[in-house]
C-alpha cells in the first residue's frame, strides 16, 4: 500500500506541474493573440496608405517594423509550444517516473520485489499512462480556450461604434473666402 501512495503521489506531483505549465501557456497563447493583432494592425495601416508609403519611400521601414512584430508572435509561438511539449511528455513519463519511484521505495523498505508483484505493479501504473498523457493536453485545450473566450467576451462587451458626425457650419475651423490657392508662387510677384 505505501509503494503505490508513493506512486501515485508522484503521478500527483506531475499532474500539479502539468497544471503550472498550462496557465503559464494560457498567458503566452495571450500574448502571442496581441502580438498577431499589432501585426496586423500594421499590415491593414501599410494596405489602406499604399499610396504615401510608396510616394515617401517607407517601404523598406514596414518591412522592418513587420518582421520585428513577427519575431515577437514566433517568441510567443515558440514559448507556448514548448510548453505544451513539456507538458505532454510529462504526462507520457510520469507512469514510468512513478514506478521507478516506487519501486525504488520498495527496495530501500525491504518489500518483496519477485516477478509477479514488479510485473503487477508495471501494469497497474501503465493503465494509468493514457489518461495522464490526455489529461495534461486537456489542461492546455482548457487554457487556450479561456484566453479565446476572454477575446470574444472582451470584444462583445466593448461599446457600440459610432460614426462621427459630419461637421456643420458652427464647426467649421479654418474658412477661406475669395483665397487664390496655388502650389508655386505667381511670377509676377517677388518673393523673398
């Protein structure tokens, strides 16, 4: 009974740290959302102002500015999958883990260890390994899922858009009246 408590508490112990890792992914799946969202605010601001940015030659400035947004939502990518490796080969070893740990115990308490108990023992802890492989990945679905539900919350909850009225006379700023507009100078006069 206590190599199996043993076991099973170290079973315990990865599933806490599979947990860890999740809501530490959950923050890196949010952070690589926003960083994909700046990315493509800048992307549809470079689209809809082709024009000037053609005319004043800052293309290769977009391009620079996209590639930096890019590296900062791979960092992010990068770091959340990472995670989710950690977690799933976690959950694939701690089966193994626990057996050793347990049959370890086992020898250093002086308990039987003949063929039938080792083998029985191995067997009990490796029905155990398909949940704890699917569990840890179901951590990771749960945490994604709160970061997607958060976005669409955040989006539904934010206040209606409103166009902005169309100025009338009494908004008027700068008026001209009877003004003669030209880019270059008129040649008959001097100019300073």
């Amino acid at each position: 009974a206590a190599p199996a408590m043993v076991g099973l508490s170290v079973m315990i112990l990865c599933l806490i740290i599979n947990m860890c890792a999740a809501i530490k992914s959950s923050k890196y799946s949010a952070l690589d959302f926003q960083a994909g969202d700046a990315r493509l605010k800048t992307m549809r601001e470079l689209i809809e102002s082709i024009q000037p940015v053609k005319f004043m030659c800052w293309e290769d400035e977009y391009l620079k500015l996209l590639g930096k947004q890019r590296d900062t939502e791979c960092n992010y990518q990068l770091a959340f999958r990472m995670l989710i490796l950690v977690n799933i080969t976690l959950g694939k070893c701690s089966p193994t883990i626990a057996a050793c740990i347990a049959f370890t115990y086992m020898y250093q308490n002086d308990y039987t260890m003949d063929a039938p108990t080792v083998f029985s023992g191995l067997a009990a802890f490796n029905a155990l390994r398909m949940p704890l492989v699917t569990l840890p990945f179901q951590f990771i679905q749960y945490a994604m899922l709160h970061v997607s539900f958060g976005r669409i919350q955040k989006f539904l909850l934010s206040p209606e858009y409103t166009p902005p009225s169309s100025p009338t006379e009494s908004d008027v700023i700068v008026k001209f009246e009877n003004a003669t507009v030209s880019w270059y100078p008129p040649k008959d006069k001097l100019v300073d």
